[in-house]
C-alpha cells in the first residue's frame, strides 16, 4: 500500500502555483487541441528547395542571407544575419531567434554556438543533410540596438511591444512588420532567448501562456523545471504568434549586458530538446525531473534606497525569513535594512545593480509552499538550484577545444601578493610529481 502511494505521488505535475480557473482553462484547451495530421511532414513527402528573403536553400544545406530591417533605397537598411538550415526531408519550420533586446546577450551568444562548426559539420547534432524541416537561426534580431549596447531601437522604442508592426508605421513598427513576414509569420514555432533587464538577473527560465496548448507543448519540450504561466504582453511577439495559433515561447537567463555561462548552456540544451521533441534532429528529448508551472511570481521591492548588498543570487532556494540582502545608507551609517525572504520559495531573477532607491526591484519571488523539497534535493553548496542542463560539460566543447596549461613556478609563501617564482629546478620537480603516471604518460 506505502509502496502503491509513493508511486503514485512520483507523477505529481506541480501545477500547485496555479490558480484553479486558469488550470481549468489550460486543461480545457489541452483537451480541445487535437495532434496535428501534417501530411505535409510525411517522411514521404514532397521536398524541395525553400526559399528566404529571395534566396533559395537546396534540402540538405545551410545558407546566411542577410535580410533588411527596413525595405530601403536610401540610408542603412539594417540587414541582419539570418541562417537558414534546410533539412533533407520535410518537418516543421522553426524559428530560434536572441536579440529582442539588443543588450541581452544570452540569445546572441545561444545562437552563435548553434551555428559553429561543432553543431552543424557533418555527422554532428545540426547537421542539415541528416535533419527534417527547416531552422531558421537569428542570433541578432536587434543589431542596431546590440551595436549602441541598447535595449532598444534608435527611435528609443521596445521592438518586443511593437508586433506584428506595421510597415507605414514607426521604424520600430516597420522592423517588426518586416521581421513579422520573413521570420515568424510562417513558422510551426518560435523559440524567443531573451535575459533580464539591466541591473538584473534571472534563473533559466520559460515564460508561455500555457491556456495556449502549442505554447504548452513547445514549454514543455524545452526541458528545464521553471515553467511561467504568463498572458503575454501587447505587442509582444509571443502575443502576435499566438493570435496567428503559432506555438511560442520566451526563454529567459541571465542578465543585460552579461554573458552568463550557465544561461547559454540551458538555453541550448533547451533548443536542441525542442528539435528533438519535433523529431527534426536525432535523439530523445531530455526531460527534467519535475516541472513547476507558476503564476504566483511576485517582485520583492527596496523599502529604502542606498546600497543594496544581496546576500544571494538567481536561482537560490530560500526558506522564509531568510535574508535576501541588506540595505545601508553611506550617509547614515549604522542602519540596515534587511530584506527577507516572505516565505519559502525560490529566487528566479535577482537585483545585480547596487544603487538602489525606494521601490526598486530587489528581487523576482516565486512561492513555493507545498513543494520546496523538490527544489531543496536538487541544489549545489551554495543553496543555489541546479537546473536541468545547466551541470557536466558545456555541449559545444570538444576534446581539442581543451587547453591543457602545465603551471611553473614556486609559491614563494607569505602574504598574497607574493609573487610567483620561476625556478629552474622546476623540471626536476616535475618528473618527481609526475613518475608515478610515467605508464599513462607513455603513448
Ligand atoms: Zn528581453
């Protein structure tokens, strides 16, 4: 009988954050959505050429067109890098694009680690000779912004809040009408990598309207355990492409102006799960070890303003009352103000900028009542959690990307600013050290 519970509870989703009227509509429209029939993505199918912004790509192929922001004959256009990997055999077209925002880099960087050589060469994950449909990779989709290190157009205007554009409209309205057309108006889905706002960071983490059951699926198929159910907002890219049924979601890691190591990483573990999930590349998805879908974020905001210390980062599972940070006044010393945490839960962005004033955001609180032990049985020493994908190597690297250093020198002993001597008889230390690996050493 115990045996009989404790398996039953092992399939607990936790949907716990959930409020009961919005699971009762992300059921209902999980029920109503019924497995797409694609004849169209028949292994059988008719497969050809495709094209992209006027250029064709041949199945079996990858190409980088580089397409307009503005449809000019004066002045800068504003083209963009766009790599189009043309499976051999037919499959869905999916959109992976960074850059939204031009300071957040995760996407960028993402992106870029797709398209070398260690992902695309023959025989590896991205191949296209062995893929099905279509990828449509934008490292960049703000370059202007990403070249002033902005967050935004030169019109000072958030592309994210401007789709589907209009091409009469602001220039921001028409990049976003243009990227619209070519980019998203057409894909199967669309894998948005975007990072906290300046001064901030988040935890790996999925945002998607999950009452939108493509959104849902494609959430899922990410593969990491932070799921946010969240309406998307006007004018964003998710709102467009769920308006047109286009499965969407927006990743988040990071922070701007940061390029955050363990953010890229889930970020691509994320993306290849996704071509996996809809049977582009080879392999199985990896799935994480429990999923929390939440609504119950909340923003912990400075009571007062002078120089905030956080006392923890991102993704640190906290216990109520625990504190976050402290805030102290250079001019008026001898008065903290701490702020803790109100109640258990998990951190998933936290404040990186040090200036802070009343109200200001200190941190991004998620809530976790019934179910803080799954988080807690999966931290590092830190108290921070450790979110699928984000542990072993970095799955770009390879074996001859590894330098191997040998350090000479003796520590001289002392205090820390000691210098490092080199010593002659280094290389008698050495062979010491090392004799007893002679065999292995010997090839
Ligand atoms: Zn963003």
């Amino acid at each position: 009988m115990a045996g009989k519970k404790r398996k039953a509870k092992a399939k607990i989703r936790v949907a716990h954050e959930l409020p009961r009227r919005r699971r009762n509509a992300i059921q209902e429209a999980m029920a109503a959505h019924k497995p797409e029939d694609r004849p169209e993505w028949d292994r059988g199918a008719k497969w050809s050429n495709t094209r992209f912004y006027r250029k064709i790509i041949k199945p079996g192929t990858m190409r980088t067109v580089h397409m307009p922001l503005l449809e000019t004959d004066l002045g800068d256009s504003w083209p963009i890098p766009v790599t189009i990997l043309h499976g051999s055999r037919p499959g869905p077209t999916i959109t992976i694009l960074g850059g939204v925002h031009g300071d957040e880099l995760t996407g960028p960087s993402t992106c870029t680690h797709l398209l070398s050589n260690a992902f695309t060469d023959e025989g590896k994950p991205l191949d296209p000779t062995k893929m099905a449909g279509t990828i449509r990779i934008v490292p960049i989709v703000n370059l202007p912004g990403y070249r002033a290190k902005s967050r935004y157009f030169p019109d000072g205007r958030d592309l994210n809040r401007h789709f589907p554009g209009d091409p009469k409209g602001s220039t921001t309205k028409r990049v976003a009408a243009q990227a619209w057309k070519y980019l998203f108006s057409d894909a199967d889905a669309i894998v948005d990598l975007h990072s906290a706002g300046k001064g901030r960071s988040n935890m790996p983490q999925i945002r998607a309207n999950l009452a939108h059951a493509g959104s849902n699926i494609l959430a899922k198929a990410f593969g990491i355990e932070i799921i946010l159910d969240s309406k998307p907002p006007s004018g964003s890219l998710r709102k467009a492409a769920i308006a047109l049924d286009i499965p969407v979601v927006t990743y988040e890691g990071g922070g701007a102006n940061t390029l955050d190591h363990e953010s890229v990483k889930v970020a691509m573990h994320g993306v290849l799960n996704v071509l996996r999930s809809f049977r582009m590349i080879d392999g199985n998805p990896l799935r994480p070890r429990f999923r929390m879908l939440a609504s119950g974020s909340h923003w912990l905001r400075a009571g007062e303003g002078g120089l905030l210390d956080m006392f923890v980062s991102a993704g640190s599972v906290m216990r109520e009352g625990e504190v976050i940070a402290t805030i102290s006044d250079p001019g008026t010393p001898g008065i903290t103000v701490d702020i803790v945490a109100p109640e258990d839960g998990l951190l998933i962005g936290a404040a990186t900028n040090p200036f802070t004033a009343a109200g200001m955001p200190v941190g991004h609180f998620l809530p976790v009542s019934k179910h803080l032990k799954l988080l807690s049985d999966q931290i590092d020493t830190n108290g921070k959690f450790l979110v699928c994908g984000s542990q072993g190597e970095a799955v770009w690297r390879e074996e001859q990307d590894i330098d191997e250093v040998a350090v000479e020198g003796d520590w001289s002993g002392g205090s820390v600013d000691s210098e490092w001597t080199i010593t002659k008889e280094i290389n008698e230390t050495q062979a010491d050290t090392f004799s007893d690996n002679e065999e292995e050493a010997e090839a």
